[in-house]
C-alpha cells in the first residue's frame, strides 16, 4: 500500500498548490472592478439570455468557490464572493456555470455522458476504498475481489477524464462569450482566461492522480504471486 499513499501524497500536494494558486488569482482579480458594472448574476443572466435559455434560474450559495450548474434543478449557482460582486475574476465564473448550462440545453455530449455517470460514481464510491483494501490484503487467496474493486474504481478514473473536456469546453464556451459581447475590456478578459485556467487544472491534477491510483493497483493485481 506504500505506493498508493506516495500517490496520494503527491496528488494531495499538487492539488493544494494549484488551490492555492486559484485562490491567489480569484482574490487579486477581485480586487479591480469589473469596466461595465455588472455583477456575477447580471453576468450570468445576460448569457442566459443571449443563448436563448429562459428555464435557468441564477441563485446564490454559500461557501467560497462553491459555484456550480445544476442540471437537475436547473439553477445556476454562484457563490457569494461572485453572486454580487462585479469584477473580472466573478464575471469569469459565473460566466463559466452558464456555460455548463448552454451545454445542457444543447445536448453537448460529454456533459450527458457525465450525467449518466453520476448515479454509478455515488454508489461505487461507498464501497470502493474498502473493497479494494480487502483486495489488497487477499490479493493472493482471493484476487477476483481486488479486480473488482479495480473495475470500480476504473469507474471513477473515467468520470474524472471525462469531466476535463466537460469543463474546459465551458470555459471556452464563457471566454469567447464575454469576449464577443464586450463584457470585459483587454485586461479583464486576461484576467478571467487566468482565473480559468487555474480552475481547470484542479480537475487536470485529479484526473492524473486517478489514473496514477488505477495503475498502482492493476500493478498488484497483475504482479501477485
């Protein structure tokens, strides 16, 4: 198991350095004023609206970077620090959750992928960690318990890779928006593709870990004795 805890440790460690790198860039973007007023909401309502959706209401979460489309109940939320803010790093955000929604009204085929996922990765994810612990143990008298353990969690990689696209397409989908509607001046549009980026990369770090941990473990299994 002394593999799978170095991969998690250098997973852990670069995920905390790219947080950190994403809190940085959100906080200092947030510090200058968004050029045409408008807030995350106005924001996001507006490309709501120029994309033709009208059955997705924008609403405010608590917590910090919290943000996140709902398909289910069809909502936008946007954290507080981007709800009523007007800047560039929360005119990025929310303009990023819109893009999920556009995605969704669309069809986009990655997101419904994703969306079909959901349901297996909540009930696999109880039972995961500890089929897999036990496969570990009894790799050698009983090693069908560590393969299915493996397929699980085989489950989980796969919804960490396909959410990469799910999540960079949306990002293109909001820069190019706020680009093309003069939402944000030169500098503020350098600000949100920055804000973005880093956003992204939380996903792109666990996605590498995942695969790195599907490995460790397929080692195992096919290195038993």
């Amino acid at each position: 198991m002394t593999g799978a805890y170095v991969i998690m440790l250098v997973v852990m460690l670069a995920s905390w350095m790219v947080s950190q790198q994403l809190r940085s860039r959100f906080k200092k973007y947030s510090q200058t004023p968004l050029a045409n007023g408008m807030s995350g909401k106005e924001v996001a309502e507006r490309m709501l609206a120029d994309h033709g959706i009208t059955n997705v209401k924008v609403v405010s979460t608590s917590g910090q970077l919290t943000d996140h489309y709902n398909p289910a109940t069809r909502t936008v939320n946007l954290s507080e620090a981007v709800f009523g803010q007007r800047n560039a790093a929360a005119a990025a955000v929310a303009a990023h959750e819109c893009g999920h929604a556009v995605q969704h009204a669309k069809a986009y085929s990655w997101l419904t992928m994703r969306s079909k996922l959901v349901p297996v990765v909540s009930v696999t994810s109880r039972f995961m960690q500890w089929i897999l612990l036990a496969g570990v143990l009894l790799v050698n008298t009983f090693p069908t318990l560590l393969l299915i353990g493996i397929l699980l969690f085989a489950m989980t990689t796969l919804f960490s890779l396909i959410t990469l696209p799910v999540e960079y397409d949306a990002s293109n989908r909001a820069l190019a928006w706020i680009k093309q509607n003069g939402i944000v001046t030169t500098s503020e549009y350098a600000m949100s593709a920055d804000a973005l980026k880093w956003a992204a990369r939380t996903y792109l770090v666990a996605a590498i870990g995942s695969i790195g941990t599907l490995l460790y473990y397929l080692m195992i299994f096919m290195n038993r004795r």
